[in-house]
C-alpha cells in the first residue's frame, strides 16, 4: 500500500483502525471466552422480553455517576 496515493478520508479510515485494533491489544476482553451461568442467561433473556428500557442517563444518575 502506497500511503501517498490515500485520500485524506481513506487515510484518516485507516488510521482510525489501527487504533481501534491497537485499543482491542492493549485492553482486551477480560470475559472473552467465558461462558454466562443459566441463572444469568435466564435473566437476560426474561429481560429482552420486557419493553420497559431505561436510559444509560437515567442509570448514571440512579448509581450516583457523571457521564
């Protein structure tokens, strides 16, 4: 790949990703590969049947935390 033949978008598309994939190096998926227990599966699937949703704003602000 000849970098001096990139348009500014595909350049700035192409350093986006390797920042992304160097992010996903450094930090990771601490539960990659683990397996959710059925009392949790259970939960999240009784859940997603509900229609009730609460913002991610409303959550913060019931834990105390600022966004």
């Amino acid at each position: 790949m000849d970098l001096s033949q990139l348009t500014p978008d595909q350049l700035k598309e192409l350093v986006r990703g390797l920042v992304d994939d160097r992010l996903r190096e450094l930090l990771g998926d601490p539960d990659l590969g683990l397996q959710l227990g059925a009392a949790l599966q259970a939960r999240l699937k009784e859940s997603l049947k509900s229609t009730e949703r609460i913002s991610g704003d409303d959550v913060a602000e019931k834990l105390g935390l600022r966004w």
